[in-house]
C-alpha cells in the first residue's frame, strides 16, 4: 500500500511539473499584447497602462512615487556610477561593453560584439552606413530626421546581400583574379558610387538609397573619391539609382578620362613606393657624403 500510494504521488507531481512547462512555454512563444500605439500595453502612458503611476511615469522608475529601483541621484540603482551600481566595472565602464573584464557585450576578436567586422558583418554594415548618412546630411547642411533604414530603402540583410552581391560579380571575373584585387569582408570599403560632393540638398534621398552604395577595394576607394563628371551623372540615372538589378560595379568615366583604371592601381601603387624608397635611398646617400 504505500508504494502504490508513493508511485500514485510521484504520477501527480509528475503531471504538475509537466503542466506547468507547458504552460511556461506557451507564454513565451505568445506574443506580448501591444496597444493602439504599437507599444507594450502595461507600458503605454496614452493607454494608462496598470504600470504607469499618477504621474505619468512607468511606476517602477518613478522617484515621486518612492520607487525602491531609483537611488537618491534619481537614476536606476543599477545603473548609477555614484552609487557604484552592478553594472558598471571596477574600471568604471559598463561591465558587458568593458574589454578589459572581457564583459559579455564584447567578442573575441576585442571590439563590441555588435560592431565586429567578423562576428556580426551585417550590424557592423548598418553601423558604418549609420555613421555615414548622419555625416553626409550634416555636410549638406541637413539633420537626419528618419532611422538609416527610411534613408537606405532597405534593411540590415537586404543590404548586406546587396553588397554582397557586388563582391561575388567582382570576384568572378578573370580581370580580378589576382589575389590583391579580391573583395573580402576586410579589404572593401562602403562607397556611394554618386560622391554627396557632386549632389545638391535636394538628392540626399538619391545618394542616400542602397542602390548608391557598392564594395571598392580600399585602395581604389581612395583613388575614386570625389571624381564625377556629366556623362557619369546621366548614366547613374538612367541605369543605377533606384535599380536594384544593378550588380556591377561602377568606375566613373571621370577616372577612366585621366587614365585611372581599377586593374591598374596596384600596378600604380608599386611604382610610387619603388619611386619613394629610391628617393629615400638617394637623400640618405647623399646626407652620408
């Protein structure tokens, strides 16, 4: 008798613990409830959600309301370096960001996990372009109004297969077999093939699109830069700007006028280091005589 009576509590337990994982799961695969405004509805102080106090505040980060979450410098305990939160180091950074405590938000290659050319290229993409578009409107004279996604026309992935894309019809080439001349995630830069130096206020929207954007290898990317011309700018808007089928990439008639051809640069590179060791080479003779 008592070990079916044991065998029979065991069975209930048993039935317990599995009802309540499966309820446990079911919650978390559920989608969070959001409001009119798109946000959490708890949350939302247009809905007077039953987390927002009488003024107007989330209620757990509330100093009014006498919140045990804020400290007396009115910040998240936690997060408060006067008060020496958790979450900051003994170095005085955020403990998750610091290299030298190897925090989580750090990856092993020593730069933020999130902007790791390696670990996380589509981030470190959305990252570069972030920082481009904000300075190119500041140039413009221009603030930047919408997310880099509103200015790009497209997200972190579309983007990344877009470049993507443009590295693999570059490598397959015969001309590009050299292994100086293959694009790799190391070696290309982000270059917007219309320069914002040779576009007005009026076509940031235009320069700003991905279909402006394509992979150079540094070393042409330095010898592009701003280099544009009329014949340039009619075919850009006849055939790239806002063509997604575009998946070449495009040198501007503006280098090819001077001579200036993409397979020659390394070439070119070469004869100006020879060109400076030799002059270096004479002046450090001379000097000695």
């Amino acid at each position: 008798m008592p070990d079916a009576l044991a065998t029979a509590v065991a069975a209930v337990l048993a039935a317990l613990i599995g009802a309540v994982e499966k309820a446990a799961a079911a919650k978390s695969r559920a989608p969070r409830r959001r409001c009119a405004h798109q946000r959490l509805h708890f949350q939302c102080v247009a809905c007077a959600g039953p987390n927002i106090c009488e003024h107007a505040r989330v209620r757990s980060h509330c100093c009014p309301c006498g919140s045990s979450a804020l400290c007396e410098h009115s910040h998240q305990r936690s997060r408060c370096r006067l008060c020496a939160g958790s979450c900051f180091c003994e170095h005085g950074r955020e403990r998750r960001l610091c290299r030298t405590c190897l925090g989580s938000g750090v990856c092993a290659h020593g730069q933020l996990r999130v902007r790791c050319r390696t670990c996380a290229p589509v981030q470190y993409a959305m990252h570069l372009m972030r920082n481009r578009t904000t300075g190119m409107l500041r140039r413009a004279g221009l603030a930047k109004q919408h997310s880099t996604n509103s200015y790009l026309g497209c997200s972190g992935d579309e983007f990344s297969t877009h470049i993507a894309r443009k590295m693999a019809a570059w490598n397959a080439e015969p001309a590009h077999a050299a292994p100086e001349l293959q694009m790799t995630l190391t070696s290309i830069e982000i270059d917007h093939i219309k320069p914002c130096a040779a576009a007005d206020a009026g076509e940031m929207r235009a320069i700003t699109h991905f279909t402006n954007t394509q992979p150079l290898l540094k070393t042409h990317n330095r010898v592009k830069s701003d280099r544009w011309s009329a014949a340039d700018d009619a075919y850009w808007l006849a055939h790239i700007s806002h063509n997604a089928a575009f998946s070449g990439i495009y040198w501007p008639l503006a280098c090819l006028a001077v001579g200036i051809r993409p397979e020659h640069i390394c070439i070119y590179i070469y004869i100006y280091v020879y060109i400076c060791i030799c002059i270096r080479v004479h002046t450090g003779s001379s000097k000695v005589t």
